[in-house]
C-alpha cells in the first residue's frame, strides 16, 4: 500500500494531475512444468506477491505520456501508432501492449500512465509479463475495454513474441492475469484450460536469486525450442505432447534427451497437481528434485551454481523439494519448506552459498497472489 500512495503521488508530480486508475500485475515463480510450455504440454506456477503497478488517467486526444518510476525515465507516442524504439527496452513492452490491442481490433484512447516495479529484473520472475499484463489492464480502462484475462495473456505473449521481439511461451502472461491467492495455476497450454490447485498452508514458498546473470539465455532458450520442434518433426507429431517415453529411442542425441525431459515433466506436472488436490505436500519433493535432475541432464539448463543450491537445500532438514525455476541458465530455484524453517534455510542454503561461490544470492519469502486487478481510485 505504502508503495501504491507513492505512485500515486508520483503520477501527481510528473503529470499535475490525479490517476483515476490502479492496475497491478504480478511476478510468477513455476512450481514445476518447465520448457513444457511451448510444447503445449502442462505447467504449475502461482503468482507471487511481488507486483508491477500502473497508474492511470484518460486524456483527451490520442497522446499518450508514460513514466517509469524504475527508469526514471519517460516516454510518449500516439496511442494509434505505437512504434519500436529499436533498442528492446521497457518503452517497447509498454508499446507492444499498445500495439497487440490495436492489432486484435481494439481502439484505444490517449492517457497517462505511471509505472513502478517491485518484481526483482531479470531473476527470472516474470517481471516482463507483469509489466505487460499491468500496462494492458491501465490500456482497458482507459478505453473502457472488457477484454477477459485470457485473451489479454495472449495478446501481451503476442506483444512480447512480434513486437519485442523476445520468445516465450504462454506460461508467464497466463500466471499474472488469472492466478488466485493461496492457489498455483495448472495450465493446460494446448488448450488454455485453467485449474486452481491450493497450496497446502503448511507449505512456504521460498525463491533464491543465485545471481548469476542469465547471460547466453535467449539464445540457448531460442536454440532449446527448435530443438523441441525438430525432435516432434523427426516422431511425425504436432508437439512433443503428443510423444511417448519410448518414441524418444528413436531420435538422435541431444535430441532424445529434449524430449526424455518434456514427456516426463508433464507427467511430473499432472502428479504434483493430483497431489496437492489431495493435500498431500509429500510427494512434491520427489518430483521437483527428478525435474531438477531432468533440466540439468536431459535438457541441459542449469548452471553449477543452481545444481549446488539445489544441494544444499535437499540436504536441510524441513525443505520438502527445490529445484531451477523459469527458463535457467542462471536465475532463481524455487523451493517449497514447512512453514517455519525459513531461518534454517537462510543459514544453511543461502549463507552457505553465499560463502561457497562469493555470489550475493538473495531469499525471498512469496506467498501465492491473485492475477491482474484492476480498479479505479
Ligand atoms: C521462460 C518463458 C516461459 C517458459 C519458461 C520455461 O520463463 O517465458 O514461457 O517457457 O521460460 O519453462
């Protein structure tokens, strides 16, 4: 809230007047279901309350002015012409929203907007989807626009994909327009279809940034998904969803190993979710350390430093199950605990990294958040 009446009273101050919008999105942290994605197969990420938030009024005209409280930095075009800056910053995120409305038909109004972030950059969280689905529910009022979280998630990956120019599948737009506090979000990302699935209370949630830059990312994320692609050309099927265990004898190295990992992560996926329909936390642990194993041998897309984050955790009494969480190549893991061994944790896994490789890993204690919210102040 504190956060909230200072972006208000910096959308006061930039444009000397009063926002009469609040549209907030949040980060996301995958429980597990990773590179599954694309391959429409199955993931289980919940929101955490960690937010990107917009304020916002109409104006007039069609000018739009944006400020972003992050960059301090600002920004204004045409809400009928929004165009590349070129250079694949924030400007562009905020624009490709813009645009993907336009594109889908939609009119827009001018505004003005002012954005603060408090999902960490670049860790891996999502902070790019927050943005988008933040900027996109401010883009909606403004015009007067019902566009359900769906469709919205699907326009900002659109955004992302054609306008930024960055690949992703639909996992991270879906998670900060449609999840529920208290719940993870199984996705069905053939079909789109949704189920809230309730973290059991006793558990927390606990993310580690290792800090180390996910510099080689976008390429080996690029590489990765073609990969996939070749891998359920070579099988003759739509997607590596619709392969078998033992389809995947028939393909080359590293191919085989791709696809070991994408048909048993999605069946990963659909066991944590059965389990925590029945409330058993148990077998969660079991299923995020095989898909930690998984990412790290068959998929090939952790770094020494998660594989030794996910060590230590795995050796410290009340951690249930860890694992590298988003795309890797550094990043966070995530890692679910009883409640309560929060503080043994920090000193046995993250202090103790910390000592090991010199990196400044941070902790950071979510709890699972509702999706986009959008409301006028
Ligand atoms: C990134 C992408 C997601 C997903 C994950 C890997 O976070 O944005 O769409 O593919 O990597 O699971």
């Amino acid at each position: 809230m504190a956060l909230e009446q200072q972006l208000l009273a910096t959308f006061d101050e930039v444009f000397t007047r009063c926002p009469t919008v609040v549209s907030e999105a949040p980060g996301r942290v995958n429980l597990i279901g990773e590179h599954t994605d694309y391959n429409e197969g199955f993931v289980l990420p919940l929101a955490i309350d960690r937010t990107v938030t917009v304020a916002a009024a109409p104006a007039n005209g069609k000018a739009v002015r944006v400020y972003s409280g992050d960059f301090d930095a600002r920004d204004e075009w045409r809400a009928d012409a929004p165009r590349r800056t070129g250079r694949r910053e924030w400007r562009d995120y905020v624009r490709g929203v813009a645009w993907a409305l336009l594109d889908a038909g939609y009119e827009l109004r001018g505004g003005d907007l002012a954005i603060t972030g408090g999902v960490p950059l670049g860790a891996g969280l999502s902070s790019s989807a927050a943005l988008e689905l933040a900027v996109a529910g401010a883009f909606c009022a403004l015009a007067e626009l019902d566009v359900d979280g769906q469709k919205l998630a699907l326009l900002c990956q659109k955004a992302e994909n054609q306008f930024v120019g960055v690949q992703c599948g639909i996992m991270d737009q879906l998670a900060a327009a449609c999840s529920r506090a208290g719940n993870a979000l199984l996705i069905d990302c053939r079909s789109l279809e949704l189920e809230y699935v309730p973290l059991p209370p006793e558990i927390a949630v606990v993310v580690v940034d290792s800090k180390v830059q996910r510099e080689l990312g976008e390429t080996a994320y690029n590489e990765r998904q073609e990969e996939c692609a070749a891998a359920a050309r070579t099988l003759g099927v739509k997607s590596l969803r619709d392969a078998a265990e033992r389809d995947t004898l028939r393909l080359p190295e590293p191919l085989d190993g791709r696809a070991r990992h994408v048909i048993g992560e999605n069946a990963r996926v659909l066991a944590a979710a059965d389990a925590m329909r029945r409330g058993d936390g148990a077998p969660l642990g079991q299923l995020m350390y095989e898909s930690h194993a998984s990412l790290r041998d068959d998929f090939e897309v952790s770094t020494p430093e998660l594989d030794l984050l996910v060590k230590l955790a795995s050796g410290t009494d009340g951690v249930i199950g860890a694992r590298l969480t988003g795309a890797g190549f550094g990043g966070c893991t995530v890692n679910l605990l009883m409640a309560g061994a929060e503080e043994r944790f920090e000193s046995e896994v993250v202090e103790r990294y910390r000592q090991e490789t010199g990196l400044a890993a941070e902790m950071l204690v979510c709890k699972p958040a509702d999706g986009l919210t959008v409301r006028n102040v």
